[in-house]
C-alpha cells in the first residue's frame, strides 16, 4: 500500500510532473515510514486533490515522486461535524482522532459547562493548534481526499444559533428518538454534539433544542466522551450513503 502524506502547494500538479517532500514530510517519510526509491506514494492537499506516483528520489530533506495520476475529488453531498465538548486526559483528543479517521468534515470544540478541562488565555490557540495536528495526522493515516476544518472555541448559545440552519443533533441517552432513526431528509449538514464526562447539562440541553436542536440516543449504553463521537459518525456514514 502506498504512503500518505500531506503536501499544501499540490494546485499546479500534473501527470508526468515532479511532486517534492520536504522538511518534517520528508524526513518522516525516509526514516519512519522507510520510504525508497521505486516506492509507491501518494500525496494530498486536505482540500480534494490528491496525486499518486512513484517515488524518484528519497533523502532525509527531500522526497521527489513522479506524478501517474491527479485526481480532484468532490466533497461528500452532506457534510458531518463534530462538536467535542472539552475534556479530561485525552479522551477529547482521542476522539478527534478518530473522527477524522472515520471522515468527519468540521470538528468544534465546545467548551461545555461541565467540562474538567478549560481553555482559556493562550490555552486556546495551544489547543486548537494541538487539535490542528491531530486531525492532520489522521488525514493522513485514513487516506482522505479531505481533511476536517477546525473552528474555533464555542459557546453553547453559538452552536444552537447554528441549528437554524443545520441539523443539530445531541447525543442524550435518555432522549427518545434513536440517531438510527432520526430524519434526515433534507439536510446538506449534521452537526452532532458530545457532552465531556459528566453529559450535557439540562441547561445547555435546553438552549440547544430552543435553538432548533434534536436530542437523540445511540442505544441502551452509555458511551464515554472518547467514543461517542465516533460511534454517532459510523452512524451517519452509513445513512447518507458514505459507506
């Protein structure tokens, strides 16, 4: 299988033209993934183009391919987004990862009233930078066309201003309609929302269904901030055709 790396100038490619790794790229690609001479290899952007070729020349400061195919792929008709309440550890960040392997489109952080962990002051740029990274990462591991955006830090009110126009769902295991279930028709984007460790407050879960918000369970379990994300994306990918 061929290795995946992200490379942001890929707009002027071309079938027959060079493709260069450099910097940090390179160096993973050399002495991580022991990328060679002959190698197969393919190349991204994030943003839909993705190259495929062989590799020409492999050095610890630059991997040159030759590009055999250029290929602009379309984002997915109805796209999906994560809203990730701030969390303790790293389960928040574990599911970013995942999410993005699983082909999430936006990932929010939300900085929830229950959350332990806190973004404040320069925290907030350290965050979204780490959270930046992570997505960039699991681009890269899965293989996609594109990668997720990261928004900034929200407020509760600013994600139920959002479902005037989206379709907001809230993972409540007590609500009454399953995500399974739950109409989709009409929507060109679904933005799910997971509480930290101790849930959604009654509170928030008010604000965010005066907003136009669905309340909506994965089943009988009750899943960890980590997994819950992630379990809901596998959810919807199979719903709207993705998989």
């Amino acid at each position: 299988m061929a290795h995946s790396y992200l490379v942001e100038a890929l707009d002027d490619a071309t079938v027959g033209g060079e493709v260069v790794l450099a910097g940090a790229e390179a160096r993973h690609a050399v002495t991580v993934s022991r990328v060679r001479v002959a190698d197969p290899l393919r190349v991204g952007n994030g943003r839909g183009l993705v190259v495929e070729g062989t590799v020409q020349e492999a050095r610890a400061d630059r991997v040159v391919m030759i590009a055999e195919s250029v290929v602009h792929h379309v984002r997915p008709e109805v796209t999906i987004g994560l809203v990730q309440a701030l969390a303790k550890g790293d389960r928040d960040e574990l599911a970013v990862q995942a999410a993005t392997e699983l082909g999430v489109d936006e990932v929010v952080p939300w900085s929830a009233s229950r959350s332990v962990s806190r973004w404040e002051g320069p925290k907030i740029e350290k965050g979204l930078a780490r959270w930046g990274a992570i997505t960039r990462e699991a681009t890269k591991q899965a293989v996609r066309p594109w990668g997720p955006e990261v928004t900034g830090l929200a407020t509760t009110k600013a994600i139920a201003a959002r479902a005037g126009a989206e379709r907001v769902l809230v993972l409540e295991p007590t609500a009454e309609v399953a995500l399974s279930a739950v109409d989709l028709t009409g929507a060109s984007s679904v933005l799910v929302v997971v509480g930290p460790e101790g849930g959604v407050s009654p509170a928030e879960l008010e604000t965010l269904t005066a907003g136009g918000a669905t309340p909506v369970r994965l089943g009988d379990s009750v899943l960890r901030t980590s997994t819950a994300g992630p379990a809901a994306i596998a959810v919807l990918s199979v719903r709207l055709g993705r998989w």
